[in-house]
C-alpha cells in the first residue's frame, strides 16, 4: 500500500472526535469541574484546594484556580491531584467558570479542538 495515508488524523477531525491524549485531558477536566462544583465524590473533592490569594488584586477576583501541589516524580505529575489542577488553571476563565457540566463540555471540546 504505497501512498496511503495511514495517520487517523483527518477521520478523527471528519468525526469530531479528540485524538486519545486530548480526550484524556478533556475526562480529567470534566472530573476537575466536577469537584469544583460538588459534583462528585467526596474522596475526590478532597483531592483539590482552591487557591486562596494573599493580597486583593485583579487578577485575585478569579476565584476558581486550584492549588497545584509540588511533586518529585513524573508519577506523581500525572496523578489526578496534579494533574486536575494544572489542567485546570491553564483553562480560560470563561470556560472554568460555566454555569452547567453541559456548557463546560461543549466549551471544552470546542477549546481542545483548536
């Protein structure tokens, strides 16, 4: 089969579908907003501390950031109590900040597409 286009790239894009690393980001995210708003199990809202800023400025008035904890090893960077939050902070605040699960999906996707 020589000249054949073997990458799934365009059929992901033709189906509207995340490639796998983009869609494993998008379910830690769903989970992420989940904890924020109360969504989901205790045991996982525990997980993730908002961050609480020491002086009143602009950019405090965000009060949807989370805590990022230090790690040592690249286990610990992939762990959902890391990861959730890392994520999360590099989302634009009109999307961390939607007022349903199904708008934050549909934002989400919209932004990972990109």
């Amino acid at each position: 089969m020589v000249g054949r286009d073997t990458s799934s790239a365009p059929l992901l894009r033709h189906l509207h579908w995340l490639p796998i690393r983009k869609r494993i980001e998008f379910k830690l995210l769903v989970i992420t907003y989940k904890c924020v708003n109360s969504q989901a199990p205790e045991y996982l809202q525990e997980l993730i501390t908002f961050r609480k800023p020491k002086y009143a400025t602009r950019s405090s008035l965000d009060r949807t950031l989370l805590i990022v904890p230090k790690t040592r090893t690249l286990t610990g960077d992939k762990a959902f109590q890391t990861a959730g939050p890392r994520l999360w902070n590099s989302l634009p605040i009109n999307i961390r900040q939607a007022k349903t699960l199904d708008i934050f999906k549909t934002n989400l996707k919209t932004h990972l597409f990109v």
